[in-house]
C-alpha cells in the first residue's frame, strides 16, 4: 500500500470497514511511514473528538420517507418494532427497522436463490481469492507488457480459446499483462490493468450462456463485476472503487 | 505537515461543541449531511448506508470522506473541504 492509498482508505479503516487483507497492508504501511502515521493519528483524533459533540439531528424528509417505503417493501417484523419504540427515538427506531428489513428481505431472497446464483456467487469469491493471491503472492503476471499484441499471442497454445486484448490507456486503464490463472475448474486468462496504484484483474473464460449485462458485488471489501458477452464470461476484480471498475467494465465490454 | 490540518486548526475541530457541530452541518449539501448523520449518528455500517441511499458501497466511502473532510474544514474556520 502507498500514500494515497493510505489516503483513500483512511475513513474505511477508522469505520473498521475494511477487509482484514486490506487492513494488514494499511497498517503495516502507516508502522513504517511517519506522515502517514500522523495523518492517521491526527484524523482518528478529530473524527473521535467531532463525533462525540455531534448533535441530534432529525434526518431529511426525503430520507426518512425513503427508510419507510423500505419498511413497508420489507414487512418488517411487528414484534421487533414494539420492544424497540420504549426506548429508542421514533426516527432512530425507523432506521434500526429498515436495517432488520433490509436483512429479512436479503435473506428472502437467498432463499430464492437457484444453483445458478450459488454458483455465481462460489465463483466471485474464487476470482477474489484468486486477485488477492495474485497480489499477495506477487506474481501478478506471466507477461509483463503493456501492449495488446504482445499479451494476447503469449496465450496462444496455452488455452483453448484467445480472450480479447484491448489497450484502454486513453480511458486511463494502462495494460500490465497476462498470467494463466485457475477458475471455475479449468484453466482461464488473467488480463491485468492498472489504474493509478490499483490493479485490476480480469478473468476471462468461454461460456456457454447468453450475453448479460454488468453485475457488480463487493466481496472482502474488494470490487467485483461480472458479465458475459459473445460466449465469454468476464469476472473483473480490484480494490479500485465500484464507479470505476463499473467504467473500466463497460469500456472493455464496448 | 504538509497535507493534514495544523495544529490551530485541529485544535479548533477537537474544540468544537455541538452546536459548532450543529451549524456547520447545517450549512453542508443535504447529501453530505444525511450521509453524516447515518454514519456518525446512527453507527450505521457502510453497506446498510449504501441500501438506504440507494447508492453503490464505493460512492458511500468517497462521500463520506469528502463530507467529513467538509465538515472538519468548516470547523476549522474554512469553507471549503481539505484534501489529505
């Protein structure tokens, strides 16, 4: 992890909202760097500081009405909503509401959940342990090269198949490379990119399912979009943010 | 420090009472606002904040700070946000 990545994840971490992966590089970046240590000292301090003086604050309309259509969407749990009103505010007892509805409309639709879905989801946690392991295990690629000609012929007569290449540097996603990776029980092409200090690997297999448009999850903090499109199904995972991934998503699929 | 508050100016946002609190909420855009009250207020967690805002988790992080960097610069006796 740099600076600016210390940076960009330092509410993340003071929230205790990052994965454990992300949050052993945080820390054993800010150990060894001193401006980075007292940033993060320093916020911690503020944050704990304006936290404690923030005042009670009745919440927007236009939220409050949309934590209540979710209410009523989720049929929250009667019993739930009368132990909670003696003693919590009735807003606050609104939000904390939605949030148990949020998890029982969740977890109704787990129920729901097909094979297809299981399995979606079996791969996406694959294809992040896999982004983790190749960061962690730093071998991030087998051909290093920023150019498109060079890193889709090196697959050649090591899959059966040849994933598209492209060169998305003007859209600020910079080629690093290829590696052969292991998915979804056979072996997959690995294109990696680079945006500012984050890397982005795709994976990259035939399918035989119908095109489908981008689907994103967050799997252990980490970003994943997925997508199918002329008999390829692409699996694209990074820590960069979701409104990105989603850009670099759609730039490839174009 | 080049990057992060001086020292008068963190004094002046770890000094701030509520109502200091109060006011320069009241003065940030409603949508850095009522990300800050479910965060701050709430303790709600990232991904519930990101289902009521109907927002995806990576725009709730990026709001977030830039709504605290916001709030600590109005504390601070700016009124822009601080980019650290």
């Amino acid at each position: 992890m740099n600076h600016e990545q210390v940076r960009e994840f330092l509410d993340a971490y003071i929230d205790t909202e990052l994965d454990v992966v992300t949050t052993l590089h945080f820390e054993n970046h800010v150990s060894e760097c001193a401006e980075c240590r007292a940033i993060v000292e320093q916020y911690q301090q503020l944050h704990a500081c304006v936290k404690a003086q923030f005042p009670r604050f009745d919440l927007p309309v236009r939220l409050e009405d949309k934590i209540r259509t979710q209410l009523r969407s989720a049929q929250y749990d009667q019993r739930a909503r009368t132990a909670r009103r003696d003693w919590l505010p009735r807003w606050r007892a609104w939000s904390l509401a939605a949030s148990v509805g949020i998890v029982i409309a969740v977890g109704a639709l787990l129920l729901q959940t097909t094979n297809r879905q299981s399995r979606s989801q079996l791969l996406a946690e694959q294809a992040v342990s896999d982004h983790i392991r190749s960061l962690m295990a730093n071998h991030l690629t087998d051909v290093p090269s920023t150019d498109q000609h060079t890193v889709k012929p090196w697959f050649s007569g090591k899959l059966d198949f040849a994933p598209v290449v492209k060169d998305l540097s003007v859209a600020g996603f910079v080629l690093a490379g290829g590696r052969l990776d292991y998915l979804d029980d056979r072996p997959v092409a690995a294109l990696v990119y680079k945006r500012r200090q984050h890397s982005i690997n795709v994976f990259v297999w035939p399918s035989t399912a119908s095109d489908s448009g981008l689907r994103t999850t967050t799997i252990k903090g980490y970003n994943v979009v997925h997508w199918t499109q002329s008999h390829m199904t692409y699996w694209a995972v990074s820590d960069l943010n979701a409104v990105e991934l989603q850009e670099f998503a759609h730039d490839l699929e174009k | 420090m080049i990057g992060t508050w001086s020292d008068p100016e963190a004094e002046l946002i770890k000094n701030a009472n509520s109502q200091q609190v109060r006011d320069a909420l009241e003065e940030l855009p409603l949508e850095y606002r009522e990300i800050l009250i479910l965060r701050e207020l709430e303790d709600l967690s990232y991904k519930e904040i990101a289902q009521i805002i109907e927002k995806p988790l990576g725009t709730v992080m990026s709001r977030l700070s830039r709504a605290r960097r916001e709030l600590y610069g109005r504390l601070a006796g700016g009124t822009t946000e601080r980019v650290i």
